[in-house]
C-alpha cells in the first residue's frame, strides 16, 4: 500500500510503516488542493491537523482506504462521509490520554496554590506570602464531563490527593470504573467543587459551557478545559470569573486557537472576554498541549501503527 504523510510526527510511524512493506511518501508543505489533485494514488492518509478532511477531498481520494489521525478526535474529518466511502478511520486517544490527565493536574495544582501569580511576583521583587496563601485538592469533589480515555486518565491522576470524590458524567451509560462514580446531570451541579471537561467536539458539546450551565452549580467552581475550545463560550466563561460562579479556569484550549489566534495579536484585534483572560491572576492558558510530551508524540504514532497493522496486516 502506498501511503502520503502530510504532517510531520515521530520518525518510529514511517519506520514501522516501511517494515511492514508499504511504501511512504512525505509532503508536509503542498496546500490542500495540491494534495488533492494526487490523493487518488496513496491507499492511505497520516494527519494531524494541517487540514479538514471534507467530502470533497474523500471523493477524489478513490484508493483511499484508511486516515490515520495522530491525536484524540476526529472531528478534522468528515466521519459519516469517510465510513460511508469504506475508509477506515483511525485516532489515537490512547496515546496522549496520560499526558492529558498530568497536564489536567498541573493546571489544577498551579491554580490552587497560585503558582504563575507567585512566580510572577517573586521575580519581580515581591514577597506576598498572605496574597498567595493556596487551597488544597484533599476534600475536594472532583466532577469530570466526558469519561472516556482522557477523563479516566486524569480521575487516575486524583486517587492519591483524598479528594472526597471523584464523579463522572457521560451521555453512555456504564462507563464508571474504581476512580470515578457516574452520576446524572443535577448531581454533577449539586456536588461538584472542580469541573473537568475530557469531551470530543460534536453538535452537542460545542458552546456547552455557558451562562445557564454554570448557573446550575450549587457552588463556585474551579473549570479545566483540556478538551476542545469551541466547548466553553469565553463571554459566559469571563462573566462566570468576574462574578465568582468560577473562582479560576487552567484553559489548554480557546476559540481562538492556530493561525487565527496569531492574527488576533498581529493585527491587533484581541476579543474584549480574551483581553480579560490574559490579564486574569486566577487563569492558567497554555497553547493547547495538554496532549504534546516527548513519549506521547511516539506513543501516538505507535497507536497509529498498531490500528493499522491489525486492520489491514492479519
């Protein structure tokens, strides 16, 4: 099998690739249209996230019988289309779940004890011991959305702080193991101190986190999003903070995200809801990473190998 690789990922997916007899092609720098005007001659596609995946693209792909994705979701490609072509689709959850759960609880512990604030301080000449007295996770209830390989690797992450508890809620039934009770939706807002979001992007989930959820929560919350930016309306979010429904959010992900966000600085043109987050004592951003460590990069790539192999090399 002939297989095009239009982004960059750990060398092991090419080398493993070659010994199992398929022949590899890189090109990490055509635009999309290029890309497709050759896609007709590879069986198989390795992405990241360089481009969407649309229906367009799949009809011209016409040997096209697997996507390999190195990340969590698929939400870059046309699913329904894809499937109903017979492509094989295949991501890689398993390979940055850990990395996720400890990226989760860093943000956390730093929000807690006031870590950036601290640091910031100390560096430039201050010594606020009282202004940087910290809160501890032990007692805690921990409520995880979405309790699948991410929200399991990060409730993991939590057996060691005596937190009170730890519960989830997902739309599946069932999926509750020894780290974490499932619950239904009003037991989440009733009991919740900190609220984790581990959903993919779909219809459903995309501005979940708003005015009229948070208003839900019998108390202020503490909100981490590792998820999908697109989960969490950052108006709603800032009013959230500047009320003290939320008394701080560690955000790996935003709605401004890639070359958008870039050009929201370049240009001058940064969100009013954004200008506050940057500004905030009590919010911990990072460029959407939670997933990207050294051993997840190859961890993923192998996830990747080992979905195809068994798919197409039995």
């Amino acid at each position: 099998m002939k297989i095009l690789h239009v982004d960059t990922n750990h060398p092991l997916i090419i080398a493993q690739f070659n010994a199992l007899g398929f022949h590899n092609d890189e090109d990490y720098t055509s635009q999309k249209h290029e890309i497709e005007n050759k896609i007709h001659a590879y069986d198989g596609l390795i992405i990241r996230s360089r481009f969407t995946i649309d229906a367009n693209f799949i009809d011209k792909a016409t040997n096209l019988k697997f996507i390999g994705r190195l990340g969590a979701g698929l939400e870059n490609i046309d699913v329904k289309y894809a499937k109903s072509k017979g492509v094989f689709l295949a991501a890689a959850p398993e390979g940055n779940r850990n990395a996720v759960g400890e990226h989760a609880l860093g943000m956390l512990l730093s929000l807690f004890n006031k870590l950036n604030k601290a640091d910031y301080e100390v560096k430039n000449g201050t010594w606020d011991r009282e202004g940087n007295r910290g809160v501890e996770l032990e007692g805690k209830v921990v409520g995880i959305i979405g309790y699948g390989n991410m929200g399991k690797a990060f409730a993991k992450k939590l057996k060691g702080f005596d937190v009170e508890e730890v519960i989830c809620y997902d739309i599946k039934g069932g999926v509750e193991d020894d780290n974490a009770r499932q619950v239904g939706i009003m037991e989440l807002h009733q009991k919740t101190d900190v609220l984790s979001l581990h959903v993919p992007q779909t219809e459903t989930t995309m501005h979940m986190i708003n005015t009229a959820f948070l208003e839900k929560f019998h108390k202020p919350i503490w909100l981490l999003n590792t998820a999908r930016g697109k989960c969490v309306v950052t108006k709603d979010l800032v009013s959230a903070l500047q009320s003290g429904k939320i008394l701080g959010a560690g955000l790996d992900v935003l709605e401004y995200e890639k070359s958008s966000f870039e050009d929201m600085f370049s240009k001058d043109k940064l969100p009013q809801a954004f200008t506050y987050l940057i500004q905030a004592e009590n919010v911990i951003l990072s460029p959407h990473v939670a997933g990207w460590t050294v051993e997840s990069k190859e961890k993923l790539a192998q996830t990747i190998v080992d979905k195809i192999k068994e798919r197409f090399c039995k």
